[in-house]
C-alpha cells in the first residue's frame, strides 16, 4: 500500500474472518511460531541489523546537523551577543577548566538541540574541555555529543561530582 502499511486479511470464515491487522512495516508478517521469522519485523529489522545500523547512523546525522544550525544561529543571535556582553566576561574571569553538563536530554528533541548548541559555543569561547553526562542517553546522543567535541560521563555521577578544579556546572 502507498502508506507503508500492508493490511492482511483471514481468507474464509475462520475466526476473526474480516478483521484487519496492520503491520508496521512493509511485508512483515507476524510469526505465531515465534521461529524463523524473526519475529513482527524479521531478522532485517532486529535490533543490531544493518538496516538499525543505519537508521541510527542516519538520525546521528540529522541530530548533528539540527544542532551545527541552532549553533549558527545562536552564534548571530541578540541573545547570545548579550551572553557575551554580560556573562562571558564573567565566566573568562573566573578561568574555567571544564565544563560539566548534566541532563541535556535526548538530542532527538528540538529543546535538547538548542542546550547543546549553547553547551559547544561556551566550551569553544572559554577554550574548555566539556563532558557530559545525561542517565537516558542513547549511543546516538553521545555520538552526536563527540562531533562537537565533547565528552561523555561514562558513569552516573548522580551530580556530586567534587570539583577540583574550576568547573562550570551547565
């Protein structure tokens, strides 16, 4: 069907006789047997595939580039020059090390994009490593954090991490 969605139909009147099923993906069918078959979406579909492989790959690209555009435009914004005016001396004045980064979020959603954005033009205006840590976060989020240079927390610091150092907290 043009929607993607292949609708299956009993043939004679066996039971359930003219009810419809819809499948979330085109010719996947369901395995009763729970063998062979790979299950609803077949062994192409299953989790570690190449077709996953590569649906992660592609929203890894999409989140990078959402992110490099909200960055740009954050970078020519009013709200940032006056970041810079007011709060950036500040913060050079304080001489940071590091930044540290806790719960950004899924970089899937458009507020999360925008916090990253932020979070890679200070760490690159204070010269700065930044790390960042976020409980839910997927391979892809921090995939997409890497590409702007910034680390991941490999584990839950439940935020009681003890600054030896100057550390901005964002």
């Amino acid at each position: 069907m043009e929607d993607g969605f292949t609708v299956v139909q009993a043939r004679g009147r066996r039971s359930g006789a003219g009810r419809r099923t819809r499948t979330k993906e085109p010719g996947a069918r369901r395995s009763s047997s729970g063998g062979g078959g790979g299950g609803l979406y077949g062994a192409a579909h299953a989790p570690g595939s190449a077709k996953a492989q590569r649906d992660a790959d592609r929203a890894v690209e999409q989140q990078t580039r959402a992110v490099a555009e909200k960055k740009e435009a954050l970078l020519k914004s009013a709200f940032y020059a006056e970041l810079c005016a007011a709060g950036l001396a500040a913060l050079r004045e304080f001489r940071p090390e590091e930044i540290v980064c806790y719960g950004i979020g899924s970089l899937a959603t458009d507020v999360s994009q925008w916090q990253l954005a932020l979070l890679a033009a200070l760490g690159e205006a204070l010269g700065v490593a930044t790390l960042a840590f976020d409980p839910a976060s997927a391979p892809s989020d921090e995939a997409v954090l890497q590409r702007f240079g910034i680390s991941t927390i490999a584990e839950n610091e439940e935020a009681k991490r003890r600054a030896e150092r100057r550390t901005l907290f964002y």
